[in-house]
C-alpha cells in the first residue's frame, strides 16, 4: 500500500508539547498583565469578509492575504490583524456600552508573505485597545501594558526600549521646514523607511519627491537623527502647532515616568508606522542590540471605527507577535524549562489490584491532582515504575495485596526515594 508523507506547509509551525510549552508561557503573560490593567478578553472568528481588510488597508492588501470565494459566493480572508475585526464587533454595539472599552485578544493569525527570520505566515498576536477616550493618558496607559507584558516575560530596560513619536508633531515639523500639505504622505512614507536606505539616496528623495531644498533637507536630517524633545523645542517650539504638539508629548512621557517606566521609552521621530490610519502617538519595542525586527508596534487611531460602519470614537491600541519575542527570549536565556510532570502515578501490583487503583486514581483526579496509570493490565511493576520516571510524576502510589490487607498504599517519593504508608479511606 503506497504511503504519503505530508510536509508542513512553509511559513507555518506545529506546536508538540515543548514548543506549546512556550506559547502558553507567552500568552499565559500577556493574560495576566491585561487583566491587571482591567481589561476584558474577546475574540472573533479566523474568517472574515475580504473587503473588511480592502477598507483598512485599501486593495494592495489583498496580496499579502490567504483569500477566496467561499461557497456562498461571498469574498473572505483569514485574518490577518485584529483591529478590523474589534473596530466591526464594537461597530454593533459600541454605542450602548460605557466609555472607555479596555478590550485584549490574543488570536492567531495569518499573512501570505516571503516567510524569513522573525516573520512567518501566521503568528499569535497580543492585541490590546483602548476605545472611546481621547485623552493622552490612555495612549500612555497602552504603551504600559506592552512594557509590561515584557517585563512579565523577564526583560528590563537593557534588553528592550519602546521608541514613541507622534504623528501630529511630525506633521507640524515638516511644514515647519517647508513640505507642502500635499506632499505630506511622501514625506511620511521616506521617513518610514529612512533607517532601511542609505543617507545619501534619503536625501536625494527628500529633494526630489518632498521638493525640499538642500539646506531644509539637511536640517531634516539631522533633527530626526537627534535624540529627545530638546531638539524640536529648539528649533520649533514658537510654532504655536509644534508647541501644543510638545506639550500634549510630554505630558505623555511624563505619564510614564510616573510610573517608573521612563528608562524603557525614547523619544524617535523616525518612527511614523506605515499604516495610514495612524492619526497621532505612534510607537514601536525593539531590542535594546537591534538585531530583530520590531517587537511590537501601536498607537492612536481615531478613525477606524467610522470606516467599517461604527460611530466615530478615538481609539489607540497594539498588537505584539509571538514569533520575534520567542527569538529575543530565547536570545536572553529566558525561554520556560520544558519538564513532563504529573502529581502521581498509581502502581497496580497484579491486575487483582487494577479495580481499586483506578477508584484511587479517579479520586485524586476529582480533587483536582494530575494523575495516570499504565493502560495494561499486565505491565510488571518494573516497567511501571520506569513509565512513572518517564512521565514526571512526583509521587508513585503502589497498590499491592498486602497493602490493601492492611487498608493503605505506599507512596513512593520519586525524588528522594521515600515511601510512606497512606490511609486508603484518604485516597478513596
């Protein structure tokens, strides 16, 4: 009979018990640190229609998609964010619900991208949004929640920083220095990819396509090289735009301070996030050596919702995959010790004791224990007590003749090699 031996399809992963082991570890965090900051977990279906993502995104999005017509003739993809599913669910019943809403998710999902190192074509995600406040505080309460939800992992501030900047300032910067309205989504668009290009070709776009002159381009430059608000404030903070713009910032960071969180952030006008419906504080983690791709990315986005149908609320949010987090633990030595362990393993002597070990068994599983037992009947108590080593178990309950004649077991403990005897009326 021929057999076929199936392969993984490319830029998925499967998930034995070690590696599931560490996305539980990871998403096990994330729960924790959003339900501190009270928010509420939801979810939503893996499949959705395909033009939910073509209003996002708009249509080049669809070849970065696992899309099809189903067989209602209706055009769906797989998910591929979160955020236009949340900003659809909220869209049905956004308006009976109080304000803010402080909703997590943690789905997975699924891109059709050139799988290479830190992205791959489906992924878990961490999403967390805050909706329905306008208010600078929430944008500074959402980037603690991504903070610490690494920190819950084990990293600190030498192993990661959080670099923020804020469209609305950049908007005001770079009329300030001569960019006409028009031109500002090229602008933003160079300066998005600015540490990916050589300096030389950064400037000769800037000329060309910002229409910059020489001298404004180079004091461009050299402003979005500068570290800090100083900077800005220097050059443009008697712009009225640029110094309310400073202002509503530094309030920001000045939440995060508070919170003792200022060592993890940095100020960085370069970061602008590609997608367009970014409308003010915009954020992305990296690790502190800068070896991997971003860790996480988020900011404001106060017209979403109103784009797929809902009424028009502020919003700001996040999303952090799974896989370039796995490489940065992994790098720091901070990745969960896989160990097979179980509470007990109960130990018939001959299949005349089986009945009574499998009441015990079910007894201790009843009060919540993790128990197991060799499924044949026949297995010697050698082979058994090797099966007990193999799965972890903490303790071996040897029901035996004797034993039961007297009304107990003995406990074996499989670490230090102790046995006691224990009442069969506690085990049963």
């Amino acid at each position: 009979m021929a057999t076929s031996a199936f392969q993984r399809l490319p830029g998925f992963r499967d998930f034995p018990p070690e590696e599931l082991a560490l996305r539980s570890h990871i998403q096990e965090a994330w729960r924790r640190v959003s339900r501190r900051y009270g928010f509420q977990e939801y979810d939503g279906p893996p499949l959705e229609p395909l033009e939910l993502y073509v209003e996002k995104s708009g249509a080049e999005i669809v070849g970065q998609l696992y899309n099809f017509t189903d067989k209602g003739e209706r055009e769906v993809a797989l998910r591929p964010e979160m955020t236009p599913s949340l900003a659809r669910i909220l869209g049905d019943r956004s308006r009976g619900m109080s304000k803010p809403i402080r909703w997590f998710s943690t789905p997975q999902l699924f891109r059709y991208e050139r799988q290479q190192r830190g992205r791959l074509r489906e992924h878990f995600q961490w999403n967390v949004d805050i909706v329905g406040e306008e208010d600078v505080a929430a944008d500074a309460e959402v980037l603690a929640v991504a903070i610490d939800g690494l920190r819950e992992l084990g990293l600190g501030p030498d192993d990661f920083r959080a670099r923020v900047s804020d469209r609305r300032l950049l908007r005001e910067v770079l009329l300030a220095v001569g960019v006409e309205e028009e031109r500002l989504p090229t602008a933003f668009g160079i300066i998005d990819k600015l540490e990916r290009m050589p300096r030389d070709k950064a400037r000769a776009t800037l000329l060309k396509d910002a229409k910059l002159g020489s001298a404004e381009t180079d004091g461009l430059l050299e402003l979005l090289d500068s570290a800090g608000l100083d900077a800005v404030r220097a050059r443009f903070g008697d712009r009225g735009a640029v110094a309310a713009e400073l202002a509503r910032l530094a309030q920001y960071l000045g939440a995060l301070e508070a919170m003792g969180l200022g060592a993890f952030v940095q100020f960085d006008l370069r970061i602008v996030r590609g997608l367009a419906y970014y409308t003010g504080i915009v954020f992305e983690l990296f690790d502190r050596k800068g070896a991997l791709r971003a860790i996480c990315g988020g900011g404001r986005y106060d017209r979403l919702l109103e784009l797929v149908g809902g009424e028009p609320l502020p919003a700001v949010g996040f999303g952090m995959g799974d896989v370039v987090l796995g490489e940065l633990l992994a790098e720091r030595g901070l990745l969960p010790a896989y160990e097979r362990a179980l509470d007990y393993f109960v130990v018939a002597v001959s299949p005349e004791q089986r009945a009574q070990a499998l009441r015990i068994a079910h007894t201790l599983r009843d009060r919540g224990s993790s128990v197991a037992y060799a499924l044949k009947a026949e297995l010697g108590v050698t082979k058994q007590l090797k099966a007990a080593d193999r799965e972890g178990a903490k303790e071996v309950l040897i029901v035996g003749p004797d034993e039961l004649a007297r009304g107990c077991v003995v406990a074996k403990n499989m670490e230090s090699g102790g046995e006691r005897e224990i009442a069969l009326s506690e085990l049963t």
